[in-house]
C-alpha cells in the first residue's frame, strides 16, 4: 500500500545545529507539504512544492529550507536550530492542485516528527 | 487571505448529532473548504470538501451557505471515538491560500 512515512519520529538538538527532518511518499503524489503543530496555533504551512525542483514559502518559512530532487522526498532543513522551533513537524501530500476540472484537495499526513530544540 | 475560526472546543453524548462551525469570513472564489480529523500524536486526516450547498459522504456532512464565509461539518449519532480535533482547512487553487483553522476539540461522552 502507497504511504508517507517522516523519520526520525522524535529528534532532541541543540541550539544552533542543522538538522534534517525526511519526508518520503509513495503515492507518486506531485505536491508535498511540510506543517509544524504548536498548542494555540494549530497546523502551520512552513513550505510546499508542486514537484520536482519546485519550492515556495508557506506562513511561517524563516529559519527553514526544503529542496526537491525527486518525486518521492522533501527533506525539511532547519539551518540553525532555535528553541523557538521545539514543534511536532508534519509532512503531507496529495495529487490534485486545482484547476479547471474538478478534484479532491485530500492531502495524506505522515505521523509526524517531535522536535526538541534544546 | 482567508482566515479561519473554529470554536475552542465542544462537547457531546454518544448517538447525537454533533455540528461544527468553522468561519472563513474573507474565502476567495476560487477556495474549497475541507476538513480534517485528528487523533493524539497522528497526522490529521481528511474527512470532506465542498464549494458550495451541501455534500455528504459516509462519515459526515458538510453545509456551506449561499455566501461562503462560513461551513458547518456535521457528524450524525457520534460515538466514543470520534473524540477529536477537527480542523477546517480552506484552500486555494494550487494551493494559492492554505489556511487551518486552530481546531475544535470534541470530546463525545457516554
């Protein structure tokens, strides 16, 4: 069965390291999303791509980089770890973008990453 | 930019019908509406979209009115687990506006 799995599951960093949260899916779905989840704020969009070599900024991107290389991946860079960025990371995707023709928004959520900047 | 508004949180008995109010007071006309289920440390998931009028699949109901600002996800006779947050979420074409509202929490009691 297709799936998108994040990995790692939980991370605790120090202030001021790069760290990478993966993102991989198997549903051949062309746009993917990184979310962060804060109590008060709920989901977040930090960055989105409609495929490959495609990125754009989403609400909140300061401090965070995504890179497209392939259909599958898109790995969440966070350049310069701060305590400010301690959240759950969720990654999503989905196959329709709009358009003329009608289609479902639907996107599929990983089960996220709990990041602990320390 | 639509900005959504969803009340804190609601509670309910098991087997009654339970109404979700979600308010996006500045949707752009080309922005669907859609909502998202989500249970403790999972991804949330979806449950419906609609543009307009009324759709229902084989979990919910959803209920837009003639001018769009608001939405209402309906669950007919709750059970136990449907305890949850539920998110709207309305969208734009590709994805253009993107905005969750911060999520209802329901609790549904026996």
């Amino acid at each position: 069965d297709a799936e998108i799995t994040q990995s790692p599951r939980h991370k605790i960093t120090e202030t001021g390291r790069q760290v990478t949260l993966a993102c991989h899916q198997t549903w051949n779905h062309n746009n993917m999303f990184w979310y962060r989840q804060d109590l008060g704020h709920g989901l977040r969009l930090i960055h989105y791509s409609y495929g490959v070599q495609d990125t754009n900024k989403g609400e909140v991107s300061d401090g965070y980089s995504v890179s497209r290389s392939n259909t599958e991946d898109l790995p969440l860079t966070l350049e310069s770890a701060a305590s400010s960025q301690t959240s759950v990371y969720f990654c999503a995707s989905s196959e329709f973008a709009g358009g003329v023709a009608a289609g479902s928004y639907e996107q599929y959520f990983g089960p996220g990453t709990r990041l602990t900047v320390t | 930019l639509a900005k959504t508004t969803q009340p804190i949180s609601m509670d309910s008995y098991e087997g009654q019908e339970v109404n979700i109010t979600c308010s996006h007071n500045n949707i752009a006309t080309n922005d669907y509406i859609t909502w998202y289920q989500q249970f403790p440390s999972q991804g949330p998931r979806f449950i419906i979209q609609g543009y307009k009028t009324k759709v229902t699949n084989e979990v919910a109901s959803l209920f837009i009115p003639a001018d769009r600002k608001s939405s209402t996800l309906s669950l007919p006779r709750v059970s136990l687990s449907d305890t949850a947050v539920y998110y709207c979420l309305v969208v734009g074409v590709r994805y253009s506006t993107l905005t969750f509202g911060k999520g209802t929490m329901l609790l549904v009691s026996p």
